[in-house]
C-alpha cells in the first residue's frame, strides 16, 4: 500500500509541465501526529486518543493546486489513548474492527484554496465505508535549510466526522449517551528535509 501511495503522488510530480511539484512522502515521525477527540458524559469530558502508524503522501504544488494530491492510510490497531484495557476495546467489532479493517483510507479528489489555508476534498473510508469528506488545512510553516538545499514543512488540519455514519454504533450499557457520536480528527505533520530536485543535465 505505502508503494502505490508513494507511485501515485510520483506520477503526478512527474508529469510533464508539472517540474514544480514537489513529493512529500517522509515525514518527521516523532513531530507529527494524528490525533482524534470524542465527547464523553453528555460532553462533560473527552477522550483523546492518536494513531501511532499511518502513512501520508501528499503532492505539492504552490502555484497549482490542481497539481496537488493527498493520500492517507491510518492502521487502525495503532490506536492509542493511554489505556490498554481501553484501546483493547477500540480494536474490537464495537469500534474499529481492526482485524476485518486494518486501514483507513484517505484519498484526495482536489485541493481548493480557502480564506485561512486549503481544504482538501476527497473520499475517507472506515470500516469498509467510503464518504465524502473534506480535511480543511493550513501550512504552518516552511523553513529553508540553505546548507542542505531543500526545505522542512509543516501542515495542520482539523476535521469532523459521526461515528454512526461508519458503522460505529455502541452505546454504554448504563448510559446509551455517554460516548458521543461527533468525532473531531486533528492532523499535525512536520516533513523531513525535502531536498531540492537536480535539474537533468543536457
């Protein structure tokens, strides 16, 4: 899977004309993350949990957003909200099913431009059901290292989804309400040094 991400965002910065897109496929793991937040107790608390193994690879192209792609995969037996007991639970039927639906899948149909950054938009899929869903997202930063010739990114998104929409429908056996169904996705990535590309020599 991470092969074909990596192709498909390879294919598009090499089309012809398209020079200027840049690949952006490794990321600095130990600076980015994503992370989700669910409302407990008729929203008297949350529980926040990440996932600690996906893989992202985003086509990038500051001109031309039609040039621009996002793919997503998120292993969904990764998930980790600091107890065992509980992302146990997590991996079961009644949430993630993670052994019948190892990944979750993001895939871009374009890019768009907003007032405060971009929005991506695409199809997610969880559980093996795919729908339209739009990650709006700024870059936070671009930091050029001139002595290595190349370039670190930064990117942050946030997003929402209802769990029912995806076949996650348990309910506490006391209080049917106590695990909420809106579901908020925050992205936050750093990449490595993207290196500048060497010009082909004539």
């Amino acid at each position: 899977m991470k092969r074909m991400l990596l192709l498909l965002a390879l294919t598009l910065a090499e089309l012809p004309g398209h020079s200027k897109t840049i690949t952006i496929d490794r990321l600095d793991t130990n600076h980015s993350t994503v992370l989700f937040k669910v409302p407990i107790m008729t929203g008297m608390s949350e529980v926040t949990g990440k996932f600690t193994d996906f893989t992202i690879v985003i086509a990038y192209d500051e001109e031309d957003l039609t040039r621009c792609h996002v793919s997503a995969v998120i292993k969904t037996a990764s998930v980790d909200t600091g107890i065992a007991d509980r992302d146990k639970h997590l991996r079961t039927a009644d949430f993630f099913d993670a052994e019948k639906f190892p990944e979750a899948r993001f895939e871009s149909s374009r890019i768009e431009k907003t007032a405060d950054g971009f929005r991506a938009l695409g199809t997610f899929t969880l559980r093996g059901v795919s729908k339209p869903f739009v990650i709006p997202f700024r870059i936070t930063g671009k930091h050029r290292d001139d002595e290595n010739k190349g370039t670190i990114f930064g990117f942050s998104g946030t997003a929402k989804l209802n769990r029912q929409d995806y076949g996650v429908r348990w309910k506490h056996s006391v209080d049917p309400a106590f695990v909420g169904d809106d579901v908020t996705i925050e992205i936050h990535l750093v990449t490595k040094l993207i290196r500048d590309a060497v010009a082909p020599a004539n």
